[in-house]
C-alpha cells in the first residue's frame, strides 16, 4: 500500500513521534523479528506519521485495555490506514452494543463444537492429501500446503465445492498482499461477488448443502428472527477474510521456526502430546496480525493526549514481544507459562477475540501432527533467502523445505 501523506496532528508531542509502517517498511521486510524486538526502546504508545498518521500501541498490558475498551476504541476501522471495504463485516465491524447478538450467533452457532467437530477429520485428510502431492523430500512450503489447507477447510465448512480451491487462492493473496489500494478493492469486490451468487444459488436448495457452518447459519435466528440474506452474505465474506490469511500466515512461521531449530522439534516428534502447549507460544512469538481501532472521544490514556478520529494500531507482533509481559521474549521457550501455557494476545482480546480461534489452533495442530513425523531432518533449502510478507498479517513470503526422503529415510 502507497504510503498516505504523512501528518502528525497539533496534539501530538514530537517526542512521542517515531516512523513505522508495517506495510512497507524496509526494516521489517528486512529482518521482522528483531525490528519488532527493537520496539521494546520506544515509548509504550507512540505516534507514526507514517500511512497517514497513527498511534502505534507497543505494549501488550495496554493493547488488552485497547481490545476491550470499545467505548474509547472503535471498529469503524479496523485496519490502517483506513482502506474502504465494499461489506460492513459481521461482526468485525459492529461495537457494543450491537456486536453482541452477532457475536453469540458466531459462539454459540457457527463455531458450536457441533459445526466444528467434523472439520478435524476433514483437516487431517486435507493436510495427508497434500503432503501425498508434494515432490519427494521438498516443497514450497506456503504455496504446497499453507495457502491451501485453510481454504479446503473453510470451503468445506462451508459446503463449497472443492473445484472452487483455485479461483479463491488469487483474490486471497490480492486482499492480503495486494501491494495498491486498487488490489485489495479488486480482491474483495471478485471474492464477495462470487460469494453472493454461491450464497443465492445455495438456498435454492440448502437442504443439499452439507457445510457445517452454512447449516448452522441458515438455521439461525438472532433476537427471535432469522438472519437477512445480507448478513448471511457479510458472515460469509467475514470468515473468508478471517480464516484463510491468518492462518496460512501462521503456519508458514511456525514451520520456518520448526524447520530452522531441530531441537523443538525433535521434541514435538518425541512428545505430540506437548504440540498444543507448543503453539501457543509459537502464536506469542510470532503473531501475525495488525488490527487497527479509531479513538472514539477525545480523552487522556495513559498520560497520551487522543483525539476522537485519531487511527490506532494494535502491532500484535510487536506485543508479542514485549519485554516488561514477557521474560526474554525473542526465546522460544514451550515451557513458558508452565502448565497453563503462555496468555497472548494473537488472537486479540475483549468483545473481539477471534471466535475462529478453535479453528485455527486445530488447523496448526494437525498439520504439526501430520507433517513434522513425516518430514525427518527436516530444513530450509540451502541458499534460500527468507523474505517478509508486510501488511495486515505478517508472513513468510515463500518457503522452501526439505527433509530426508526415499528407502533410506
Ligand atoms: C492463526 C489464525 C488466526 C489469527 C491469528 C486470528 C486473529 C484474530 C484477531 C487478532 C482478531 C481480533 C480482531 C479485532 O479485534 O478487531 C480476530 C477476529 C476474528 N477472527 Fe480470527 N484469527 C485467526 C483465525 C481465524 C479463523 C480460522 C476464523 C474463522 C474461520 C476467524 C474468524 C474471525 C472473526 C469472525 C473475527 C471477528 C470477531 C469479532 O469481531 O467479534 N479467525 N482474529
């Protein structure tokens, strides 16, 4: 994305005023991790002149209070700067109160353990299906594998025929990695039309649909009345823009880690059973996702001057890796936490906090069961140079692995 004019308003102190740009900053398509870490040095909020101007919150203490506080920080944007979505997504885009029904309609139905029970088994095979696909002992890890899995489970969630997997992939990549505004536009503007006419065709008939999550959004009602065609249809572009990204984004950090450092992962081949304490310190480490706020009223907070209309960011990455909430943070420690694991904010925190977190922990969890015993002496290709996907979610931009493979593996 272009970076916007820059400006920094009259109420914002010079002191408090540092450049970052998460869609293109050099430094972080550099080397991310440690020019998020080196954001320990700054203030705990500071301002960016950068994308049009905005807050940068840098600690994770305060971006809990900023998740939950809807009264001071609101949804009108959730992204920075600014970009014009075409569908007012249910529920990202609805404070409290309104959020709440959409929200209960997303807990209590369409993530029901019910809905979700039988994606496992339709992920596992997805994730041995294709691992089967990739050439002997190498893979191009995000392309092979973590693009994929994601959309062959939302669309059998959804009860989309898996013929259409391809056609999604490039309005995915135009929406989260789009380098212009007119990208991103075009990403949402093809994957909601398409979406719509799915959506008008399946109720033709949506007793032929098996999709776990379109049943339990048909079959819905918030506040005694059944859901308009219009929200059905913002629900759904809502989960294709929540599930797929984030979650190929994640897994790509995972496996760079994995593949890079041989003792954690000799350690979840030896002890599977640790896999899910594992993750979530790989989802501390390495969080993918930039969620912006807007001030909702002028106020003072924690001694910084806002006013109302003021762009915030909320950098999980860069909370992630906050010193003063989290000891040696750039260690990937499994045992951090002890037995209760590490408490993170990757998927956020308050009204918003990622209801599809269920599904994406099971998404990563069976991959690192399916994949890691069947890649030994797994590695990055020699020579490979590793680069940075900037933007909204934080991503490996191509992977290249290999592992021990044929008679004498
Ligand atoms: C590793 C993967 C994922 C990460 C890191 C992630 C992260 C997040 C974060 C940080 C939020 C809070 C946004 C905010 O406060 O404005 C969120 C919200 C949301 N996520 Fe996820 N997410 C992931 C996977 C998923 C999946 C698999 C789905 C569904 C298929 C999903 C659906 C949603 C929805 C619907 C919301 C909006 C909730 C609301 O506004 O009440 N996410 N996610």
């Amino acid at each position: 994305m272009p970076a916007e004019q820059s400006t920094v308003p009259q109420h914002v102190p010079a002191h408090l005023v540092y450049p970052f740009d998460y869609r293109s900053d050099a430094a972080i398509k550099e080397n991310l991790w440690d020019y998020m870490s080196s954001m320990n040095a700054r203030p705990d909020i500071f301002f960016s002149p950068d994308l049009g101007g905005h807050w940068v919150i840098a600690r994770a203490a305060i971006a809990e209070e900023v998740f939950s506080n809807h009264e001071l920080f609101s949804v009108r944007s959730v992204s920075v700067p600014k970009l014009e979505s075409p569908v007012r997504l249910i529920p990202n885009n609805y404070d409290p109160p309104e959020h709440g029904p959409y929200r209960r309609l997303f807990a209590q139905n369409l993530f029901s353990p019910r809905a979700l029970a039988a994606l496992e088994g339709v992920t596992r095979n997805h994730a041995r299906e294709l691992f089967d696909a990739m050439p002997l002992g190498q893979c191009e890890f995000v392309a092979d594998f973590a693009e994929r899995l994601p959309i062959d489970v939302f669309l059998a969630g959804m009860g989309v025929d898996p013929s259409h997997r391809d056609e999604f992939l490039p309005w995915v990549q135009n929406v989260f990695s789009g380098t212009t505004k007119e990208q991103f536009a075009s990403g949402m503007t093809e994957a909601s039309t398409f979406l719509a006419e799915w959506l008008q065709e399946q109720l033709k008939a949506p007793e032929k649909n098996t999709g776990g999550m379109f049943q339990a959004m048909i079959t819905s009602e918030i506040e005694g009345r059944a859901l308009t065609w219009d929200e059905m249809h913002r629900i759904t572009v809502m989960l294709f823009l929540g599930g797929l990204d984030t979650v190929t984004s994640e897994m790509s950090h995972a496996m760079y880690f994995l593949a890079s450092s041989p003792a954690h992962r000799d350690r979840l081949v030896e002890r599977p059973q640790d896999i899910p304490k594992a993750l979530e310190e790989i989802l501390r480490r390495f969080s993918i996702a930039n969620i912006g706020r807007v001030v909702a009223k002028d106020t003072e907070f924690h001694g910084v001057v806002l006013k109302a209309g003021d762009p915030v960011l909320i950098p999980t990455p860069m909370v992630g890796l906050d010193e003063t909430a989290f000891e040696d943070a750039m260690t990937v420690d499994f045992d951090r936490g002890r037995a209760r694991g590490v408490r993170h904010l990757a998927f956020g925190a308050g009204p918003h906090l990622c209801p599809g977190a269920y599904l994406a922990r099971t998404q990563l969890r069976v991959m690192l069961e399916e994949l890691l015993p069947r890649m030994p002496g797994l590695r990055v290709q020699p020579g490979a140079k590793i680069e940075w996907r900037t933007g909204a979610d934080f991503m490996v931009h191509a992977l290249p692995l290999e592992w021990n493979a044929g008679p004498s593996s």
